[in-house]
C-alpha cells in the first residue's frame, strides 16, 4: 500500500514540475533574442584594401625595412656553406668563440672557453659577396638561439669525437682539429693540444645542441651553463664591428678518404 502511495506521489510531482514552469514562463515578460547576421568574406586579391588600417602599419614597416637594409659590412667573396670547412660556417663558429669566450671570462671562468660546436643545419641562408646586409644575417639565423656552455670532462669528449667520425658531417667547430681516415680517428685536438682526460673542459654551443638536437647525446654527460646571448644578436654584432669580412680558410674537420663530400 505504501507502496502504491509513492508512486502515485511521484506521478503528482513529475506531473507539478512543468505545470511551475509554465506558471512561471506566463509571469514573466517576454524578452526579444538578439540575433546577429554574419556573413562569409572570401580574402583574396580582390579584398578591397583597409587605407586606415594602412596608414597605421605604413611607418612602422618603413622603418623596418630601412633597419633590415642598413649596411652592416662587406665581404669580398662568397660566405657558403658548402665542404667540410665551410667559409661561413667557420666564421660563425669563431664568432661564437669569441662571445661566449668573454662572456665565461667575465662571469667566473677565468680560462674561459676552450672550442665551439654549431651545426651546419641551424645556418638558414649564405651570404653572396658584397654589401653585407642586416636582412642577411636575419636570414642567415631566422631562429632566437641561445650560446649555452658546457663544462665536460676530458674523458666525456669522446663522445664528440666519435659523433664526427660516424657521421663525416660538416657541423662547424672552433679551436678543434678532427681528422679521420678509413672509419678511424686519427686525431683529435683542442688548441692544437691533445685532450686530458681527467681535465675539465668548456664547450660552447647553441641550446639546441646542448639539449641533444642532431643526436648530440654527448652533450648531456656534461654541466650546461647558460649565458642569455643570441647567437643572432652575437652575429649582428660580430659583423657590425669588422667593415671588410675575410672568412678563415683553415682546416678543422679533415676526413680522409670520405666516399662522398659535404656540400654543405
């Protein structure tokens, strides 16, 4: 019997629900949804253009494009990327040396840094000979990469080594000397000089190289040390301060009887 009641009660109430709600909706006013027309606008060539929107943007990308094409130096051959020790490449790892050197010898390390890897990759663009332009160097290096330095042992640089010998890769280096022949490394040197194992060595590189980018795990083993610089911003600078650019011919990388050539 209670039974019943409950269900008969639970009918009343399902019954009373809309029942509210239509007394409800019949006390309240009636309110009028505002409604928005839109339409589909197709841009292309045919777009009618936004003169206010143009005048705004006018001046600011003037000033741009004169900023972009100030003179910043000259060269009198061609900055490329092609062959084992490619001019620009070689270039860019010296000014990379030279940055972060100062900067390891104003920030707590006296001896500052001892050699310089860049990969071949992050270089975007060359620089054919002539003016030198601020554009090139944006071209050259579109990306916001950061000098990282890497305190390793003597004895952890092997993997470095081992890296160039498998892959015979034109990635640029600095105050180090690589020589290869027929799968064997024949030597390897920082400044001229044979590695110390048991030494400590500061190796400056980019962030992505040091967080592992081209398969460069060998990085990982050692103590990363940041240093805020661009390397964009370092270029720009490096190039700003020399007005005639006479990229360096050494050799640094020396693969011996390597089957096919690096052409950058």
């Amino acid at each position: 019997m209670q039974k019943q009641i409950f269900i008969s009660m639970k009918h009343k109430f399902l019954l009373l629900v809309p029942a509210l709600l239509l007394i409800s909706a019949c006390r309240t006013p009636l309110s009028i949804v505002q409604t928005e027309t839109q339409k589909n606008i197709s841009i292309n060539a045919d777009l009618p253009e936004d003169q206010r929107l143009k005048s705004v943007i006018e001046p600011y990308k003037k000033e741009v494009e004169a900023k972009m094409n100030t003179r910043i130096s000259h060269t009198s051959v061609d900055l490329n990327k092609q062959g084992d020790n490619s001019n620009l490449g070689n270039l860019l790892a010296d000014y990379t040396f030279e940055g972060a050197d100062k900067w390891a010898k104003d920030n707590g390390i006296p001896g500052g840094v001892d050699a310089v890897v860049i990969n071949i990759g992050g270089i975007r663009s060359t620089i054919g000979a002539g003016d030198i332009l601020t554009r090139h160097v944006f071209e050259v290096m579109p990306f916001e990469n950061e000098v990282i330095i890497v305190k390793m042992k003597g004895s952890d640089l092997s993997g470095l080594f081992d890296y160039y010998l498998k892959t015979q890769t034109n990635n640029p280096v600095s105050r180090l000397y690589i020589e290869t022949d027929n799968g064997n490394l024949t030597k390897q040197l920082i400044n001229g000089k044979e590695v110390v194992p048991t030494q400590f060595y500061y190796i400056a590189t980019s962030d992505y190289l040091a967080l592992g980018g081209d398969n460069m795990a060998f990085f990982g083993k050692g103590e990363m040390i940041s240093t805020g610089i661009k390397l964009r911003e370092l270029f720009l600078e490096k190039f700003k301060a020399d007005p005639e650019i006479v990229p360096p011919v050494d050799i640094r990388l020396n693969f011996k009887n390597k089957k096919n050539r690096t052409n950058g």
